[in-house]
C-alpha cells in the first residue's frame, strides 16, 4: 500500500516538473515574456499532476475489488418464462 501510494507520488511529481517546464519553455518562446509562461506552465504541470494522480487512484481501485460473474445460478427466478 505505502509502495503504491508513494508510487502515484513520485509519478506525479515527474509529471508535474516535466509539464511545467515543457510549457514554460514553450510560452517563453511565444510570448518573450518568462513571467506568463511560468505561471502557465505551474497550472499546467499541477493540472497534469492532478490527473495522473486520479488515474492512478482510480486504477488502482478497480483492481482491488472482484468482479462478480455472472452465471445462471445468480438470476432469480420468478417461475414466470421469460418474454
């Protein structure tokens, strides 16, 4: 659990620092100016941090639950045929 957990962290923290510097460059080449493109690339590589990081939980989540099959003995039975 603390393996995953600081898995997703550590995920999440590249992802951040390589968005962020991928589109801060990219809007300092565009604009001229570093200010607009160090806050957009911040928002951005938060906004890339944040998605990964509900991925991974929601990953993770649906692995650990089994999924029920289904077979004829869980349909009910209403002694009634079918339509």
């Amino acid at each position: 659990m603390i393996a995953r957990i600081s898995g997703t962290v550590i995920l999440s923290l590249v992802v951040f620092i390589v968005v962020a510097l991928l589109v801060t460059i990219g809007m300092w080449w565009w604009s001229g100016g570093l200010l607009p493109g160090t806050v957009t690339g911040v928002i951005s590589g938060f906004a890339a941090a944040f998605l990964v990081g509900m991925v991974s939980i929601a990953v993770g989540r649906s692995g650990e639950q089994p999924r029920e099959r289904l077979s004829d003995d869980n349909e009910r039975s209403s002694g009634e045929p079918d339509r």
